[in-house]
C-alpha cells in the first residue's frame, strides 16, 4: 500500500514529457530566474565548447530561448528535440533543426564528436536509455556535456512547494552530480570535468537578484555543495587490447633419446672402472 501510494505521489510531481511542458520550460528561461540561470550556464558553455573539437555537435533537447552553441569551434550543429522551437534562436555555426525521440536516436553510431544535453534527463521517462544512445552514436573518446538541476540546493524548498502543481522545472526528474557520475561509469566514461554554479534563490525581483550576486563567490569557494545547477564533461572510454610479443625467447633444451642416454651411461661406467684399476 505504500509502495502504490508512493508511486502516485511521483507521478503527480513529475513533469509528463511533453509538448506543454516543452513550451513551459522555454517560457521559465525567458524571465526571472531562469533568465539568470540561462545567462550563468551559457558562461559555462562559453568556457568548455571552445576546448572540444571534431566535425558534428549534437544538442540533445532545446530549451534555451538562446543559441547555447555559439562559443563551439565544431562547424556543423544539429540540435534534436521532440518538439523544436517554431522559430530557432540564430547562432554562429550551421544549425540544423531535426524532430526525433530522445530514448531512441535517429543517428547511425560512432556518428558524433561532442553532445551537450541542457537540462534534458529532467524532463525524460527514462534517462538511462538517453545515457545508452549518447554512449552509442559518440565515437570514441567523444565528449559528453551535460547541465542539471542539483537536487540538494536551496532551492528545494521551491521544489517541494511548487511541484506538486506540475509546474516546470520543480516537477522536473533532478538527479544528483553524484548519481549521475554513476550511471556514466557503468558505461564506461571518464570523469573529465565536474562543477556546480548558481547559488542565488530563485527569486524574480531583478534588483535584488542583482543585489545577491555576492552569493555567487561565497558559495563556489565555501559552499560549492549548494549550487542551484551542475555541468559535468565526460570522455567515451575504448578500451583496445594490442598483443604484446616477449622480447625474450626461450631457451629450448635438447632432449637426449634413450639410446644416446644409455650410450653415455655405460661410457661413464667404463671410465670408472678404469680409473679404479689403475689405483
């Protein structure tokens, strides 16, 4: 019994994936907070794209109401969602606007350089199947950049009051840095890069949201537990196995035959006897 009540109690603070949800989302990012959050984690962007390289970069979910690429050296960018924006942000690389499921990709594998996913395990039934198609179309030794809501910041307490009413993101799937560093080692990824970024509340009032911007340096330097968002880069890890050949050769003894045993036997017994008759 409390196992089904507690199913119904997720199921009713949890974000259906879908198109009003989408559109919500987007919404949320274009005024305070998300404006702000939106503005921190393009900074963050800012300074991971231009340091990975390669031919195509795919943006898995579209939520911004800006381009998120822009800082990327990658020419080609494709950016995937189940429902893209009517009217895309314009960026600096060549952009293509592709309609396809999250959980089941429509891209041939070892196909892709670089994946960033803004915020797009929160709104998926399930994110470990997302995890598995990012970990099949990367090549190898391609990167992973992926942006969350921490769970355990300040701003559960909005959390806890606001999603009930199915409001996103509070009623997003947060999913802890920890746990999430989890799932990529089970696949076979390599931690290359891991912070957490934001630590004002999530207010709207825009002068004392800028008033509040010194919670920013306090809390990255004593508090960086807190933060309201995380971003963490991860490597596609092939292992290759190469044979190795021995330097060194065996020393190959020869194997004597019974005849030639017996022969040298009894010549050195006949040389004992000589040499007992001659005492």
């Amino acid at each position: 019994m409390l196992t089904g009540l507690k199913k119904r109690i997720i199921r009713w603070t949890r974000c259906e994936p879908s198109k009003v949800t989408r559109q919500r989302m987007r919404a949320w990012f274009t005024h305070l907070p998300g404006r702000w959050l939106q503005a921190e984690e393009r900074a963050q962007l800012r300074a991971i794209l231009p340091t990975l390289f390669g031919y195509h970069l795919l943006q898995l979910g579209d939520v911004y109401s800006k381009d998120c690429l822009t800082s990327s050296r990658i020419p080609h960018c494709v950016v995937l969602d189940e429902w893209p924006q009517e009217t895309p942000p314009a960026g600096e690389c060549e952009r293509s606007e592709v309609r396809g499921s999250l959980e089941w990709l429509p891209i041939a594998t070892d196909a892709i350089d670089t994946v960033v996913m803004p915020h797009t395990l929160e709104f998926t039934d399930d994110p470990h199947q997302v995890l598995r198609e990012i970990d099949r179309i990367l090549i190898p030794e391609g990167h992973a950049v992926i942006l969350g809501f921490n769970p355990w910041s300040l701003w559960i307490f909005w959390r806890m009051a606001l999603s009930w009413r199915g409001r996103p993101p509070w009623c997003g799937r947060f999913t802890s840095q920890a746990r999430l560093k989890d799932w990529l080692q089970l696949l076979g990824f390599d931690i290359i890069e891991a912070r957490r970024y934001f630590y004002r509340p999530p207010l709207s009032h825009k002068g004392l949201m800028r008033r509040l911007r010194f919670l920013d340096r306090i809390g990255q330097r004593w508090t960086p537990f807190f933060g309201a968002g995380y971003v963490v880069v991860a490597r596609k890890r092939v292992a290759t196995l190469t044979p190795i050949r021995p330097r060194w050769r065996p020393v190959r003894r020869p194997v004597a035959s019974p005849e030639l045993a017996g022969n040298s036997r009894s010549l050195a017994q006949g040389q004992h006897t000589r040499k007992t008759e001659s005492q």
